[in-house]
C-alpha cells in the first residue's frame, strides 16, 4: 500500500504536465476594441467574455455576425481553437463544421497565437 500512493502521485503528476504542455496561449496584436472582445472570445471563459461585453455596450449579436477575429468569423475562431464556453455563451454552433485533414500528416501547432480584430 505504501508503494501504490507515490506511484499513483507520480502518475497523476506527469498528467498534468502533458496536459498543460499543450495549453495554447493567445497575445492582443495591438488594444483595439475589437481584439478586446477577440480576446475575451480566445479566454474560452463565459464570465469574463460576458463581463468585456458589458463593458463596452456589445451584444450577442454584434459578437456573431459584425466581430472578426484573425479575419475569420468568430463561429470559424471558436472552431478552430475548440473554444466550447465560448461557443455557448454566444449561441454558435460548433457542429455544422466539416473538414477533410490528412491525419498522416506532420503538422507542428503553434501554443502561441497573436489575435487582432476587425478593423
């Protein structure tokens, strides 16, 4: 019994780490409004998306169909970086989304992503 709990600490641990390591991180490309709420967006967190769009007087709607981020729709944004508390925050559907990617291919992702806004 005395061997199972620092082997089972020890796992848990290296977990954790190979979870973290592949955490991305996205950076504001400048302090627009727009890429405030693409970074609010980007924090995949509803409290504090909520909160910048209180902030600035911005509604859903504004935020579904006149927002881009990185030029790209923010359903298309959402997707691509599997932000789901965002999605459903702002009501996007996630799932209509259809891809077709070479799985055998070697692509290395970067855990850093610059986020500007619509001008």
């Amino acid at each position: 019994m005395n061997k199972l709990a620092p082997l089972c600490t020890i796992t848990l641990l290296s977990g954790l780490l190979v979870t973290t390591a592949h955490a991305k991180q996205f950076v504001a490309a400048d302090d627009s409004l727009a890429t405030e709420l693409c970074m609010a967006i980007a924090s995949n967190h509803s409290l504090s998306l909520r909160k910048t769009m209180a902030e600035h007087h911005v509604s859903t709607n504004v935020m579904q169909n006149r927002l881009a981020c990185n030029g790209q729709s923010t359903t298309k944004f959402a997707s691509i970086h599997r932000l789901n508390n965002t999605a459903k925050l702002l009501r996007l559907d996630l799932t209509t989304h259809t891809e077709i990617r070479d799985l055998s291919a070697s692509t290395t992702q970067a855990d850093t992503f610059v986020v500007s806004g619509s001008k």
